[in-house]
C-alpha cells in the first residue's frame, strides 16, 4: 500500500476524491463524483476545494457538459 490512499471529498463527504483527465489537453486533476468539486496538482486535497468541474473550462453555454471531456484516470500524485 502507498499514499494512493482514497481521500473523501471534503466538500459533501458523500464521494472519493478521484483522478481525471481532460481528454483533450492531458490536464489532471482530482475530482468528486457527487458534488464537482475539483482539486488541482497543487491543492491540498485534505483542504476545502475552491475550484469547480465546470471552472477547469472557458465559460461554457449551460448546456455544457464538462464530463464528456474529461476520464477517470491512474492516480498521478509523486510519491
Ligand atoms: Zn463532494
């Protein structure tokens, strides 16, 4: 076992942390299924989230749907 440790989203409680994956640019990050929050590379995942799934994208028409964009990825954290 590593540090690849499952972290709940400090945000709802509801749901995992998980890593994804922008499909297009190879951005990562870490994301709560439930409520869309999103930590970045360089957050503190034990941190309350301050980003959204939606932020990580230039505004959007309300239709948009920022989860066709993006897959469930291998954790990417540096040991
Ligand atoms: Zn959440």
């Amino acid at each position: 076992m590593n540090d690849s440790d499952r972290v709940a989203c400090t945000a709802c409680g509801q749901d995992w942390q998980t890593w994804y994956r922008v499909r297009d640019d190879g951005r990562v990050f870490l994301l709560c299924p439930e409520c869309d929050s999103v930590w970045l590379p360089s957050d503190d995942r034990h941190e309350r989230p301050t980003t959204y799934l939606n932020d990580l994208f230039a505004p959007q028409s309300k239709l948009f749907d920022a989860w066709r964009l993006i897959d469930e990825c291998e954790p990417s954290t540096a040991e």
